[in-house]
C-alpha cells in the first residue's frame, strides 16, 4: 500500500475523535502438506491479504478489517472504525518517522522457491525413519508447513515499519501397537528460517524421535502416585514456565485481575535460582519477531530475576494504561485481529548445577523428558500437566520408564520450590492460543530439580519417605 493511502486512513480514523489509529496491512502465502499411511492426504496452499484499523479512546477499542484494498473501501472501513470509537478526544496525524533497523537472519532458501515434489520428499524421509525403528510401528502422519508474511504497520503516533516474517516446520506423529497396547510419540521442529531448516533438523531424525517416545510409552510400567522429587529435563520444553508462569505475566490478563502474578511487582514470586526472560530477538527461533504487531522492535525482557518479579508483558494498549512503556509484546494471527498482549520465546535461564550432579542427587523421584498439555488457572496459579515421556529415578540413575503421569500444582509455588538449575536449555516450538487467535511461540528451560510436587498416576502410591511402590 502506497503511504499517502495509509495516512488518509489513518486521518480518517481520527475524523470523529480519538487518541490513537493504526493501520495493519498483510499479505501472506502459505503451503501444508499432509502425509498419512505413506501417502499425500491434504494439500493446502493459499494467499490472504487484506487490512485491518484499530481507534482507541480510553479503555473503548474499535476495529474493522476488509480484504478489498481498494482506495475506496479503505476509506470506508477506516470512516467505520472512526463513527464506532467517535469521542471528544482531538489527535492529528503526526508525520512517519523511519523505523529503527532490526538485527535479522538472511533466509538462504525461501519456502516459496522449493519445489512441491521437494517439500514432499520431506515427509516420506521422516515417514520412513519411523516405520524403520520398529515392527511396532503401525501408523505414522507426517506434516509440513511455512508461511511467507509481509506486514505494512502504521499508527497516528509516526510509527512506519515493514516486514517479512518467514517460518517454516515439520512434526510427526507415530503409533506403536503390541497386543491390546497402544501409544503415540511426537516430534516437532520449527524456526523462523527457510528451507535450510533442514540442514540442521534432519527430518530423518523427526521420525526417528516420534517413533522411539512411542515404543518407550509401549514399554513402560504404570506411574506411581504422590508427592516426590521431579526432574524436568531440559528436552521437556518449557510448558511449565509457559503456562503455569508466562501468561500470568501479560499484562492484560494483570489489569484485568485474572492473574496470580498481580500486584507483586518487587516481591519474590520464585526461588533464587530462577530467571524468567521473554525474548523475541533470539534468531531463528519459532516465537522471534523483528517487530511485534504494532510495529515495536522485539525485545528481551527479563520479567523474573533471582526469584524477584520485575516488569510484566505489554502491547501498546495495557502499556497506556500502567503508565509504562510496550515491550513490544503486541501479537495477531492475522490482519482480522487486533493485537493482543503475547508471549514470544519464553524460558528459565540456565544455572551453574551440572545434569549429572542433578541426577545423582536425586535418590528417588521422576524424570520428566517431555511434556504434553494441561490446564491451568492463571488466576490462582493452580496447574495440571501430562507427562508424555517420563522415567522413574532410584539412587540417581534411570529405572524404568513411566506412562500415565500427570503434574499437578501451583505455578508460583512450584518455582519456589526449584532447588537446582541446571547449565544446559533445551527448546520446544508450539502455537499458543489466546483470545480465540493463535501464534507461534517457543518455551525453554535448563533441568530443574523441584522438590514435592504431586505426580498422578495409575500405578498406585508412592510413599515419599519410604518410596514403597505398589505395582498392578
């Protein structure tokens, strides 16, 4: 879009009153290619361009969007957005200012240029490394995806960027069947790169990942019940800072009194050991972003440091109303949503603690290697997590492995009972849904050891103290 178009519209927005208009153009390819029992079972390619117009005054958000970018009707969408967000309040339109250059990585080989045949031969690599590792395998789906994004943003305040966002991943899913037996593993990997992805995640070794988690599952005994030692690997992603810490750090779930994190800024919400950081300038990671969606540089930020809650999450909106600045936390899924406040890469900074010096210090307890979904409650913190790759742990070293287990506990209590951190940080991609829209999002922590937490299972109970299981 040309600018002097955007600046009518934004002109117009404000024709009725109004302290604050924005524009958000978008154009976005994307391709998804299915593979099920060895063969193509969906094939989606698709362009959706269109505009989106945000009028704030006050608490009151007025939004209208339109695929037709004509002249014409932008004006008319724009002449909308201004009649429902109409008020007393006078704002002019100030000149655009040039947008602050962001450190980027060159994409070496755009999704838009592989050929179809090549994206396919993908899915069969992984489908086969699966099928491979064992007889045992019975069902393998293998799924592709990458979108190539441009976004014009624009607002009243001067602010001008355009961008490029390209993001590409693969997954698998693999069944193991023995006798009346059956059990699904899962692999994923995802980054804000090309086509070169896979130089370095060989799609081979998605397969291969997928396919083991679900023999171990096949394999493995029944979990024990109750309170015990956990440690959480660092390859089980970070679920636990994502959910059960991460969103009650968005400040508009804060101000809206939905989140146990509220008005705590400057008390220790977590032990020592813990660092909480959101950081959206790490490259080539799935929750990365040059610019958030209100056209603010993406940032690290540090909202936990040493136990001590520092800052909170903000896009443009919440920041206005505490008084703050945004941390360039604005995130949509697309030109017909406005921005909401959003995670981006989230994660627990490692520690000085060594993983074997972590697990020779654990007598008895559970290795939790991945994490599965949950719910959680971000008003009072409470959780519920499944263990989707878990092992039982006797004097420090691996016993059995696990399948059944479940985490259950209170987020800001669970950090405060972290009592070692590990060096290492292991990272995993996810969409994370939020206001009915979705975005892409990475979560990481180091192994962590947390003392007393309750672990569900169908294997009977497990006596702390004496560790006496009772196996079916």
């Amino acid at each position: 879009m040309e600018k002097k178009l955007i600046k009518a519209a934004l002109e117009t927005a404000l024709q009725y009153g109004g302290e604050f208009a924005e524009v958000y153009w978008e154009h976005k390819e994307s391709t998804s290619v299915s593979l099920d029992g060895g063969k193509v079972e969906k094939i989606n390619t698709g362009i959706d361009h269109g505009i989106g117009i945000r009028v704030i005054t006050g608490d009151n958000t007025a939004y209208a969007y339109t695929n037709d970018l004509s002249a014409e009707n932008v004006q008319q969408v724009a002449h909308s957005a201004a009649i429902a967000a109409k008020s007393d309040t006078h704002q002019a339109v100030m000149d655009f200012t040039h947008a602050p250059k962001a450190i980027k990585s060159p994409i070496v080989k755009r999704p838009d240029t592989i050929t179809f045949d090549d994206k396919v031969q993908l899915l069969k690599i992984a489908d086969q490394a699966a099928r491979e590792l064992n007889d045992a395998i019975s069902q393998v789906s293998v799924s592709y995806s990458d979108i190539c994004q441009n976004v014009t943003i624009a607002n009243s305040l001067g602010t001008y960027v355009e961008d490029e966002r390209i993001r590409t991943r693969l997954s698998c899913q693999a069944i193991a069947r023995k006798e009346d037996q059956i059990q699904t593993g899962f692999a994923s990997y995802g980054a804000t790169t090309g086509f070169e992805l896979f130089e370095t995640e060989s799609p081979d070794a998605i397969g291969k990942e997928a396919a083991q988690r679900a023999m171990t599952l096949l394999n493995a005994k029944p979990c024990p019940a109750g309170k015990m030692p956990v440690v959480m690997a660092a390859e089980a992603g970070g679920t636990m800072v994502h959910e059960a810490c991460g969103h009650g750090l968005e400040g508009d779930l804060v101000q809206k009194g939905m989140s146990v994190y509220a008005g705590k800024l400057g008390q220790q919400v977590a032990s020592e050991k813990i660092t909480v950081i959101d950081d959206a300038t790490i490259a080539g990671k799935y929750g990365s972003f040059a610019f958030d969606d209100e056209g603010h540089l993406g940032r690290k930020n540090i909202l936990i440091e040493n136990g001590i809650l520092k800052q909170y999450l903000y896009d443009y909106h919440t920041a206005k109303k505490a008084g703050v600045y945004s941390t360039g936390s604005g995130r949509r899924e697309s030109y017909k949503c406005k921005p909401v406040t959003r995670m981006s890469n989230t994660y627990i900074a490692p520690g000085s603690d060594s993983v074997e010096e972590i697990m020779r210090s654990t007598k008895r307890g559970l290795l939790v290697r991945k994490m599965g979904g949950g719910q959680v409650n971000s008003i009072n913190g409470d959780y519920v997590f499944d263990v989707t790759e878990g092992y039982l742990l006797e004097d420090g070293e691996i016993a059995y492995a696990i399948r059944g287990a479940t985490l259950a506990g209170n987020g800001p209590q669970s950090l405060q009972m972290v009592e070692m951190v590990g060096d290492d940080l292991g990272y995993a991609v996810g969409t994370c849904g939020k206001s009915g829209q979705s975005a892409p999002v990475a979560d990481a922590q180091p192994t962590l050891k947390i003392n007393g937490l309750t672990v569900g299972g169908t294997g009977g109970e497990a006596n702390h103290d004496e560790f006496v299981i009772k196996r079916l």
